[in-house]
C-alpha cells in the first residue's frame, strides 16, 4: 500500500459539505466516485481530510489523503503508444533507460492520475497535485494549523456579481478598528464552546493563533479576515466573525466577544455568518521527520489548563 496526498481546491455552493452524506452531493463524496472510477477500484477509497467544511464553504488549500495498492495506480499508466515513443527515443540504450526507471514510472502514474481526475471531475472541483506522503503523514492529525479567510464587503451598492458566491455582504458599514480591538481578545488557547457546536466526545478548546482584519480593493468595500489556529471546532470560524460583524457595526462593545469566550457557553447574540464567505486557503505541515509525532500529539484529548491555586490553597 502507498500513501497518496491530495492538494486541492473546490467552490462549496453546490456542496453539501466535505463529508459523504447519502442522497446529498459532497465533496468528498465527488473525489471518492472519481478515484474508484480511474483507478478501477470495487468501492471508493476512503479519504482522509485536514478540513471538514461545512456546506457552501470554500478551500483553496485543502489536504487529503487515501492509501491505495500500489498496482492499483497501473489503472491510470500512460498508454502503451507513448511509453513506445519514449523508449525509442532512449534509442535502445538499456542502462539509460533502466536508470531510475521504476521511479519514473511510478511518478508518471501519479502524473497520470491527476490528469485523468481533472477530465473525470466536476469543474467545481479540482486536484492540483498528487504526492507519495512521507511516512507518518495524516492530512487531519498531522497538521499544525489551518488558515480561513472570511471576505465580507460593506460597501452601500453591494457586492461585486463576479465575486457573489465568495464575499457577503453587509448592509452596515464596519469599523476596522473595533473589529480589530475586538478580535484581539480572542487570541491564544481557550475553551471556545461559546463559539462551537457541541458534538459528542470532541474537545472545544483550540489555539486561536491569528485574527485579523484588513480592507481590500479600495472603493470595493471588501474586508477580508484572516483566522489561523491548529484546529477549528464545528461553525466557529463563523461564529466567530458572526459575533465581530455584530461589534464593527457598533451594535455591541467591543469586550462582548471576550466575555462570551470566557463564559463558555452558547450565547444567543452570536449568530454564526453566512458561509460563502469563508474558505480553506492553507494547511501546514511540520517536516517529514516530525509528522507521526505531531499527529501523535494531536490524537491527546486535551483538557482546560489549571488555573493556578490561590496562595495558601494546595491543590
């Protein structure tokens, strides 16, 4: 077996989401079908995903990978014809030809597989590149952190029509700064339950490492966060810029999403925004000699660091 990593990207409106779902149209549902089909395979291969989006949202940087038999890849060869006009132009010499031979080979299959997956995809979904993973390699557990944007546009006529489908528009004008001021309390590792959807067993404390607002394209309006932590719990990036627009608007100070994070609970001010705004732009990696401790590490359930006990107080 070989571990194959995917990069790739797709337009969420159309989707029910990354994940499989029966009777709906996902993403991950379209790639699986796709491989089985290229690489001949009874059942689609199960992939993998670093990201698990929500419907309608975006990624322009999203990872997966699948574990495949090497033989299986033979499916997707070049056709006899070309490898014939390659081995004549060796002009017969075998020990040039041989050299390196079945490593050649074996990257002109994965050349090959995604070749035939940008012909057998839909054209809101696209693989750019196909790679043997290093040893130890998840796309999920392995990853250091995700980065979203979320693009929104304040401007009074609208947003652009060619850009609808990837920035909201906002009917009250935004204030950069308190949006700023305001995101800046949220920054570090904290229970963010406040700004998640429970599911059962799963942690919600994350490392929220950057959030950020910058105003893009002049006249345009357009406004553009960047968010980047190790992990992201269901909807929170959008409940997150849900409970931001709500301050840059003025409607609420500029402390109230600190103190809906540090309450950790569910809070009915925060309203979780649209999600054709966001999207997956990057996922990163450490270096192939730390990828099985990283995941190792990310497969610990983590728990709410200790508050320090008061003096006098053992503990």
């Amino acid at each position: 077996m070989v571990r194959l990593r995917l990069d790739l990207a797709y337009d969420g409106t159309e989707f029910s989401g990354w994940a499989r779902q029966p009777g709906r149209r996902t993403v991950q549902g379209e790639i699986e079908e796709a491989l089985a089909r290229v690489l001949r395979l009874g059942e689609p291969p199960a992939l993998t995903v670093a990201g698990r989006t929500d419907a309608g949202v975006h990624a322009r940087g999203q990872v997966a990978h699948l574990d495949v038999a090497e033989d299986a890849l033979a499916a997707v060869e070049g056709n006899a014809r070309a490898r014939g006009r390659s081995a004549g132009a060796a002009g017969g010499a075998a020990g040039e030809a041989g050299d390196g031979g079945p490593r050649e080979r074996f990257e002109e299959r994965l050349t090959a597989l995604r070749r035939r997956l940008a012909g057998v995809l839909p054209q809101d979904v696209r693989v750019h590149r196909v790679t043997v993973a290093p040893e130890g390699f998840d796309a999920r557990f392995s990853a250091l952190s995700r980065r979203y944007a979320y693009r929104v546009c304040d401007a009074p006529g609208g947003v652009d029509p060619l850009r609808r489908r990837e920035v909201v528009w906002y009917a009250r004008p935004l204030d950069l700064d308190r949006l700023n001021a305001a995101a800046a309390r949220l920054l570090g590792e904290h229970d963010f339950a406040a700004f998640c959807k429970k599911r059962e067993g799963a942690t919600t404390i994350r490392e929220l490492q950057r959030l950020d607002w910058v105003r893009e394209g002049g006249r345009d309006g357009l406004l553009v966060a960047t968010v980047v932590a190790d992990a992201f719990c269901h909807s929170m990036v959008r409940a997150l810029v849900g409970s931001l627009l709500a301050v840059g608007e003025g409607r609420l100070g500029v402390e109230w999403p600190g103190q809906v994070l540090a309450r950790a609970v569910r809070d009915s001010g925060v309203h979780v925004a649209p999600a054709h705004g966001l999207c997956l732009e990057e996922v990163r990696y450490p270096g192939a000699e730390e990828l099985a401790l990283r995941a190792a590490l990310t497969r610990r359930v983590r728990v709410p660091k200790a508050e320090p006990a008061p003096p006098g107080v053992e503990g």
